[in-house]
C-alpha cells in the first residue's frame, strides 16, 4: 500500500504543506493525498507539476473526495 496523507477536513494551505511536506520526506516514490474540495485538488496537482512529481491518477471517491496519486522517479 502506498503512503498516504489524509487531508480530508482540512482547508487550504493545509493540504497542500501536508503533500509539501511529505514530498521533502520521500524525494521519490510513490503515495496518494485524500482531500475533499476541487480547491484542494487543483492546488495539490499544480504543487505537484511545479516540484516534478506526476499526478498519475485523481479519481473521486464514493464521499464526494478525491484520491491523487503522485508518483516521481
């Protein structure tokens, strides 16, 4: 199972220097962020692009959240 942060509840920044902050730790590898507003999302797979992480997938979950899957080589 791939690391994961859970950032469900919380409202922007918040999410986005949880997936920041976890991308620091790992350098590379894969793990999924779970939020629960399109804010959230975009604003997550634009850090993303910008710290040359691939948003390999965003799919909305049954809660009306999204999983993002980041992966980086």
């Amino acid at each position: 199972m791939a690391e994961q942060v859970d950032a469900r509840g919380l409202s922007c920044p918040q999410p986005v220097i949880m997936t920041h902050n976890k991308m620091k730790e790992l350098k590379k590898g894969i793990f999924e962020v779970m939020v629960d507003t399109d804010t959230s999302r975009e604003n997550i797979s634009r850090l993303a692009r910008n710290e040359g992480w691939e948003v390999v997938e965003s799919k909305k979950t049954q809660d009306s959240g999204y999983i993002i899957t980041l992966k980086k080589e």
